[in-house]
C-alpha cells in the first residue's frame, strides 16, 4: 500500500469517526430529549419507547458501529504507514509513527506523516555482481 493509498484510508476513516459521533450524538441526544430513554440521575435505567423512539436508539447504534469501522480503518492505515516506513532505510519515521501509536498519540504522528514523511520508496539492496566460480 503506497503513501496515497495510506492518506485516502486515514483521511476517510477520520471523515467515518466524525459521521460517526454525529449519528450517535443525534440519536442518543434525541432519544433522551423525547423521554425514549428514562434515566435516574446519570444512569440509564428503562427504554419507553414506539416506533419513533426505536429509531433513534437503531440511528445511535449505527453511530457507534461506524465508529467501530472508522476505528479499523485508523488502525489499517496506522500498520500500513509502518510497514512502509520500516522499508525505508531511514528508521526515523518508522519510530515516530510506532512511539506515537503506542502512547495513543497516533493521530498526530499519522498527520505529520502524511504532510511531512517520505514518500514510499523502500531501500533497495545493494546490487550483488555475480562471480563466477561462486560456491565451488
């Protein structure tokens, strides 16, 4: 997967988290203002709810399963970059993006990548001369 592909897969899974929360914001923010979802203080405690009110909590759990896509995409685009980055013969991106995931900054090291970062043109091996006799 080249750096492009990389980009277009963050960059749509960033655009899913965004519809994501806003589908699970409208719906949950929704069902709670028309009473659907009853609750006690902070807790949720009974679900009064018809034809309208199951559609808000489905229009909520649809947000959080694209979130949970969203989530998948991120992580796919996050192990591209690095098996990318862990060709190059330079290792210093491959740590930037690995230190950044692991201390759950990996937007932001994902972000620099993607403006600041090499293109995908892995190292090649230096070119061995055949000999002949080799091996005898």
């Amino acid at each position: 997967m080249g750096k492009r592909q990389i980009a277009r897969l963050f960059v749509g899974s960033l655009l899913a988290v965004v519809a994501g929360l806003a589908l699970m914001a409208l719906g949950g923010g929704l069902a709670i203002a028309n009473d659907v979802l009853v609750t006690r203080g902070p807790d949720v405690v009974g679900v009064d709810a018809g034809a309208g009110g199951w559609v808000l909590i489905a229009l909520a759990i649809v947000g959080v399963l694209v979130l949970l896509a969203a989530g998948v995409g991120l992580l796919v685009a996050w192990v591209a970059a690095l098996v990318v980055t862990a060709r190059l013969e330079d290792k210093t991106w491959f740590l930037v993006l690995l230190v950044t995931g692991l201390v759950s900054l990996g937007i932001v090291g994902m972000v620099l990548y993607l403006v600041a970062g090499p293109d995908d043109q892995p190292a090649r091996p230096p070119a061995q001369p055949w000999t002949a006799g080799a091996g005898r």
